[in-house]
C-alpha cells in the first residue's frame, strides 16, 4: 500500500475514538463538560498524530487523568484506577524517551490491562461498570488511542518479541475465569463487568500478538471491544432507565414493550462474541489464527471462553427479554439513543465486511513505523 494511504490509520482511527466519546453522552444524557470534552479531544489528537513516542504518550495519560476527574463523583475506585493507569502511561513515555524499550513496553502493556479491566487488574473497570457506565465507555475510546501507541511506539523490538509469547499466553489464560464468572451473573451489570474483563483478556493477547506481527488484529480487537461494549453498555443504561436495575431473578419478558432496545441488546451482545458480518468476527478470526500458530493451547482457551461467554449473553437475553410478557408504560429507545446505536452498529458491520477499510492503512501504518525503529 502506497506511503500516503497508510497515512489514513490515524485518522480513521480517530473517527472510531470520536464516535465512542461523545456517543455515550448523547444516549445517555449526560454531558460531559465542555472543558473535559475539548481536552479529551485534544489528548485524542495528539496521541494519534504526535511524530514523539513521549508526547503521544503523555497525551494518553493526560486522556486518563480527564476521566479519573470525571469518575471522581461517581466512583472513587474507578478513578483511582484511572489516575493509576495514567501514571503507568506517563511512566511508559518516559522510559521510552530513555531508550528503555522493553520497560517503556512492559509498563504501556501494563496500563493497558488496567483500562481494559483484565484481571487482576480489573477493579477499576469493574467499578466503572458499575456505577459510571458513560465514563467507562468514553475511556474506552481513548484506550483505542493508547493501544494504537503501544503498536506505533514499543510493540516491535526484541525485548516486546521476547515477551509476547507470555503475553498471549497469559492474554488467554485471564479470559476463561470471567467467562466462567459470565454464566452465574445475577444481573445485568454483573454480566456486563464480566464481559468487560473476557475481553480485556483477549485484548492482553492480542497485544502479544501483535509483536509477532500481527499489528492491525491488536487495533481491530480493541476497535471492535470499544464499539461492542459501548453499544451494550448505552442499551443497559437505557433499560434500566425505564425499568430500573435489572435482576435476574426478576420478571422477563420485555420484548413486547422495548422492540428496539432488545434488538439493539441482542445485537451489540453478539457483535461482543464474534456475529459473522461484524467486526468481532474478523477480529476474532485474526487473533485466533496467530494464537493458534503460536500455542494451539491458548488457541483452544479463548474459543471455549468466547462460546461460555455467547451461552451467557443468550442467557442473559432470554432472562430480561423473553418469557411472559411484562408490560410497561416506558417508551422503547427514543430518537438519540436510537441513532447513536445505529451509528455504532454501522461502524462495526462496516468494520466487518469490509475490515481492509481498517486493516490495511493500519497494518501499512504500523509496518512501517516498526520497520522504521
């Protein structure tokens, strides 16, 4: 692919973070302040274009510290765990800027799993889950941008290609405790926190993977857990506006007065587990084929996490939406939740039939600044 063709990655990479930061907040009216907002998209910029492995990077920690600010209020634990990932990152840059590229490595990879919820380090994002759904899915937006650092800047040199066997490995290991936890959920927001953290773990092993050069499944399987999560996440709060936090102990049968809002559940759940035609197929499919040449074993750990976490979503659908019907004087999703879903589930269907509109400017992108080094 020509120079300047790859030089569209981080812009479309770009629109996929703007799209998740400010969707949340449209869907679930509840602005974020105008000076926060600004910065992120400053801190998004910044991180995307800045020719500094340094700069990039501190603006990536000045994106974590913005949401630990906005999850104060809501979440003490979240916020901590965000200054914390924002401090790692700082730490990442200035180890780069030393030289020190297996550290700058090891601590980028790091402030990764704790943004991305992978256990142990899932506390934060957890909490998030549970108490600050818009700020959890607007952090999920600039994690994209972290992660397209992590590719650009310390992915591809021979400490990160010593290590990222043990990260695939242990990427894949982390993904079947949270799945297992997936199947025992006893409402909504147990199950969405235990999908965030599955996720988190494939994401850990695409980032070992990726130094063996697999660069564009790494972005595509955070793009597509950002997209996928977000939508989930802005149908749950949406629900649970009208009926209230949901058990599943509880009544079902909620297809009838909330349409709309079950397909959407239904869809962004199945796009999370790799629905043919979404970008989560394509991902899964590339992270699989390199973890399958790289240990068959992990290969195997993630198929059987993903088809637990496919038997709870199915579970959990059929928990809170089907059955005797449960009437309900709340209206099914309104105009701007409406769009902003569908501005979502557009992107990951587009992402998925036509993943090259992604892969390839990314993977030339990430070639060639790694060839560079």
């Amino acid at each position: 692919m020509p120079l300047q063709a790859a030089q569209s990655a981080p812009w479309e990479t770009l629109v996929c973070c703007l799209v998740l930061l400010v969707a949340p907040a449209i869907a679930m009216r509840t602005p974020t302040a105008a000076w926060q907002m600004g910065g992120l998209v400053i801190a998004l910029a910044v991180t995307l274009f800045a020719g500094e492995g340094a700069v990039a990077y501190g603006a990536a920690a000045g994106a974590a510290l913005l949401h630990a600010v906005g999850a104060w209020r809501w979440t003490r634990t979240g916020a901590v765990a965000l200054g914390v990932a924002a401090v790692l990152t700082a730490a990442a840059g200035v180890a780069l800027w030393q030289q020190h590229l297996t550290t700058a490595f090891c601590l980028s990879a790091l402030a990764i799993a704790v943004r991305a919820g992978v256990m142990p380090f899932h506390a934060g994002a957890s909490s998030l889950c549970e108490r600050a759904l818009v700020v959890q899915s607007q952090q999920l937006a600039t994690t994209i941008a972290l992660v397209f650092v992590h590719l650009r800047f310390v992915d591809h040199h021979d400490g990160a290609i010593a290590l990222a066997p043990l990260l695939v490995r242990l990427g894949a290991a982390v993904t079947f405790v949270p799945a297992l936890m997936s199947i025992v959920q006893r409402d909504l927001r147990g199950f969405y926190r235990t999908t965030t953290a599955l996720h988190g773990g494939m994401l850990l092993a695409a980032i070992g993977a990726a130094s063996l050069d697999n660069f564009a499944a790494a972005l595509l399987v955070m793009v597509t857990m950002g997209l996928a999560l977000g939508g989930l996440g802005i149908a749950i709060a949406a629900l649970e506006e009208r009926v209230g936090r949901v058990d599943f102990s509880g009544p079902g049968g909620r297809v009838q007065s909330f349409p709309r809002l079950a397909a959407a559940f239904a869809f962004f759940g199945a796009a999370g587990v790799g629905l043919p035609a979404t970008a989560g197929f394509v991902a899964d499919d590339l992270l699989l084929h390199t973890l399958w040449i790289e240990s068959p074993a992990s290969a195997v750990t993630v198929i059987v996490s993903s088809a637990l976490l496919a038997v709870a979503t199915l579970t959990c659908f059929a928990r809170v939406f089907l059955g005797r019907a449960t009437p309900s004087v709340a209206p099914d999703i309104s105009r701007h939740e409406s769009g902003v879903l569908v501005t979502l589930l557009v992107l990951l269907v587009v992402l998925g039939i036509a993943p090259g509109t992604l892969l390839a400017p990314a993977d030339a992108f990430l070639s060639v600044v790694s060839g560079s080094r």
